[in-house]
C-alpha cells in the first residue's frame, strides 16, 4: 500500500488516542518529541486567541491553524486557514482533522480537504455548537495536536432543582400519532327525540302542572282541560255501552225463546241484528277516545265527564311551553315540546377540503369551548350537499349524555381521528421550546440539559414525529420545559461561533 494513503488512518487513529487524553484533563499540558515528531497543546484554559478571519487561533512554535465555522448562507461547516510565521500557507500543505465529542452522543470525526484558500471540513457541523473539540494537523513531517472546549444551550440542574421546578423527564420513543381534524361546533337536539304535544281535543285550560325546563317521566300530568267535546264523546261511549248490555239481554231472551219454540224466528233474528248494531257502535265510540289517549273500560271510574289530563308521551325535558291556565285551546295547538336529552347531536361544519377525511362511524373527541366537558362520539351522519351560501356541508355526531352534562347550544371543538401512524421517534409537543431560530427539546445528560433542535414531522396535537435530532431512547425535558429555557436565559448562554 502506498504510504501517503496510509497518513490519514495513521491520523485519525493518534488523533483518537489523544481525545481520550484531552477529555480526561482539563490542565493545560506541553509535550515535545523530537523524534517521534509530536507536539500535543490544550488550549482549553488558555486565553483564547482569535485569527485573522475571526475563528480560534493556535499556535505552536511558528506554526498555526485558526478553526472557524463558516454558516452564512450554507450549512455549518469547519474551515481550517494554515500560518507560518503569520503569513498564509496553501491549504495543500498540510493535512487535518477534527473530531468533536458531544453530551450523548457519539464523537464525530470530521476530515477536511483543500478549498480555495483553506481546509473544508466533510460534514456538518450540526447545532448547538456545544462540544469538545480534539484538533490534529500533519505540517512538514510533524502532527499538532490541539483541543478546546465550547459550550452552547447546556444547563447544570440537580435532580433536587428539577423537583423544585417541576420539570417532568421523559424518554424518546416509538409512538402511535393519531392525527386528528379539528373542526367547530355546537351542540342540539337529538331530533330524532323530540316530541311536540298537543291537546287533541279543543277545552279550556284549568291546570297547568309542568313548566320550561323541568324533566318530566311518561305518562305525568302535564295539564288538565275542560273539554265539552270529550265529554260528549265519552256519553256517546256510556251510552253506547248501556244499549250493548240491553240488546245483549235482549238477544238472549229471544234466543231462549226461540228454542223453546215459543216465539217467531223472524223475532230471535232482529234482536240478533240489533246487538250487533250496538256493539258496533260502542266499538266506534272507543275507537274515538282511544284516539285522544283515553281508555274506554275505565271511564266509569271518571266523576267529571268534562275533565281531561294531558299526559307525557316520552319522558324528556320540557323545553317550549306555550300553555296557560284559562287559556281556549284548539285541538292541534303545540302547547308542550318535550325533548329526551339521553343522546344529544354534535353538529359540525365541514369544509369541502376535509369531506374526504371524515366517515360515517368515525370516532371523535368532543371538548366545550367554555367548559372542562368532554366526551367521545362517532359520525353518524354526513349530508350529502353542500350550502350554496356557506359552502359548506354538515355532519353530526351522536353524544351519549346520560350524565346531562351536554346542553343545547353548547360551543364545541371536535378532534376527528384520521388515522393511527407508527413513528420510531416521537417527543411530547409539551417539550417543544424555541430557542434563537430553533425548534428544540432540551435533552438530559447526567446532571445537565442542552438544546436539541429537531427536524419534525407528523403530530396528532400530543405527540409530535422527531426526524432528525434526538434518537429513541435519548431523555429529555417533557412537562414545564420552559423552566429550563428560563434558567438558559438567566445563564446568558450565547450563540456565538
């Protein structure tokens, strides 16, 4: 193998040895082998040196390199300038590398190549820009090594500061989103529940005995009436009743009597004829009071033939009343409208964009914009036009509300789910903080937190999907994250390169 393809390995593995050694101690030490052609320098406490271009300059003997961190415009690289005596060197006389140890992660190494008139480091350098740096150059038959430390967006807090401040540690993971369509709307009537009650026969008021917004149970007392037309009816019913009972005697009177050959069959026939015609006539009167909710073979305990009780066909809640004692009511006047609040509606505006997100069966979340309430629901009915005015179709969701905490009228928020999504990495949206022009979470390392910008993806308002930035596994700050931003910002940490 040709020995100049062999310099950057032999780099790249002094180099390693020595990051052990620059992590290790933060003294700053001296070493020279002459023969070995070695010289190692930490820089890490020494007053810090700046270069022509700005970046960090290092020194040793009449040799020098400045590090910077080129970002205008482009991504964050390294760009290393070369120095003999002060003056600028071509960046093909020397070879170098970097290699950056981070909280949490593993160390990066980063090899550099000629551009221009300087090295060009290989990657980027991603943010924060918190690391230890270990700096390994070959210049003229000699490597330099060097090292320094920057420190970005870390914090030191104890587990006793965390407790204090109620900062939640969570960990990085797989997770299932469950996106959701959110949409406004507001609370009716089960329509399908609702009963308008009538007198059905034409009286005058004498009680009224439910009111606006009571609950009621069926077969209550709603009011009561004095209708002449009912009591004609049921004498109609008596009467008819009484002629039945003689007819009936009537007819088998005859009948004995046409037996025993005593009396005319032409007799025994006519009183048949007339017991039939009474039956059918006491038929006919009980069909008409039952119509009105009456019940004939009672209506011999009734004293006040004129008396008439309005009853509650479902139970429910009152929620019109237009009834009024003294009051002349016509027979097909609404003078109750009763409602069974047990299931209520959810009615939504869709928009014609979300049309084809939402489906009949769909489960949904319910929350009151005024109000803790909440509940679930599924899609139970979509129209199937849209408004010519509003644009709009609409939709509704059945509420159970056996608990009566639903109330017509009620402003809601509804979360329809979408769909169910697996993620590899997902972080809770409660962590999310922005720090300078970055989204990040701040990640946990020992006794320390430091910003981790995040590329995100896909979120269902709870979870949100990490593409880039933290790996599963890692913890970080979740509930009350912006006690550390907080902290962070009274440290006067810097983003300065």
């Amino acid at each position: 193998m040709d020995k100049t393809n062999l310099k950057p390995i032999i780099i790249v593995i002094v180099m390693g040895v020595i990051v052990g050694a620059l992590i290790l101690s933060w003294d700053k030490t001296v070493s020279r082998d002459d023969d070995a052609g070695s010289v190692s320098v930490d820089d890490r406490n020494s007053e810090e040196k700046k270069g022509p271009k700005g970046g960090k300059l290092f020194t040793t003997d009449n040799f020098s390199v400045e590090v910077t961190i080129y970002e205008k415009g482009v991504p964050p690289q390294f760009r290393l300038y070369l120095y003999e005596n002060d003056k600028p060197l071509p960046p093909t006389a020397a070879q170098a590398a970097i290699t950056l140890s981070r909280l949490g992660a593993p160390a990066q190494l980063v090899k550099f190549k000629a551009e221009g008139n300087y090295l060009l480091g290989d990657q980027v350098v991603v943010e924060p820009h918190s690391f230890d740096a270990a700096i390994a150059v070959e210049w003229m038959g000699k490597t330099f090594h060097w090292g320094y430390s920057q420190i970005e967006a870390r914090i030191e807090m104890s587990d006793e500061t965390l407790e204090s401040s109620g900062v939640e540690i969570e960990t990085a993971g797989p997770a299932i989103l469950r996106p959701k369509l959110q949409l406004p709307g507001v609370v009716t009537f089960n329509h399908h529940n609702i009963v308008r009650v009538v007198p059905r026969v034409p009286g005058i008021v004498v009680n009224v005995e439910r009111h606006l917004g009571g609950q009621v149970e069926k077969g209550e007392v709603l009011a009561v009436i004095e209708s002449q037309v009912l009591a004609e009816l049921r004498s109609q019913y008596l009467a008819a009743q009484k002629r039945l009972d003689l007819a009936r005697i009537t007819f088998e009177r005859e009948q004995q009597l046409w037996k025993e050959k005593i009396t005319a069959k032409q007799d025994y026939l006519t009183a048949q004829q007339l017991s039939s015609e009474a039956e059918i006539a006491l038929e006919l009167a009980s069909a008409k009071l039952r119509a009105f909710g009456e019940q004939p073979e009672k209506l011999n305990q009734v004293k006040n033939l004129t008396r008439f009780e309005i009853r509650a066909p479902i139970s429910g809640l009152v929620i019109t009343k237009e009834i009024a004692r003294g009051e002349v009511l016509k027979e097909d006047k609404e003078i109750f409208t009763l409602a069974d609040v047990s299931t209520m509606y959810a009615a939504l505006t869709v928009y014609p964009k979300d049309l084809n997100v939402i489906k009949i069966g769909q489960t949904a979340i319910i929350k009151a914009v005024a109000s803790d309430v909440k509940g679930e629901g599924v899609v139970s009915y979509i129209s199937a036009f849209i408004d010519e005015q509003t644009r709009t179709a609409q939709a509704r969701i059945t509420l159970d509300n056996k608990e009566r905490q639903w109330r017509a009228g009620m402003f809601i928020n509804i979360a329809l789910i979408a769909e169910e999504i697996e993620v590899p990495v997902a972080v809770s949206m409660d962590a999310l903080q922005t720090l300078h022009d970055w989204t990040v979470v701040f990640g946990r390392y020992g006794e320390y937190f430091e910003a981790r910008p995040l590329e995100l993806g896909r979120s269902d308002g709870e979870q949100v999907e990490v593409l880039e930035g933290l790996s599963a596994g890692e913890k970080y700050a979740g509930g009350n994250s912006f006690a550390i931003k907080a902290e962070l910002g009274k440290s006067g940490a810097t983003h300065d390169h």
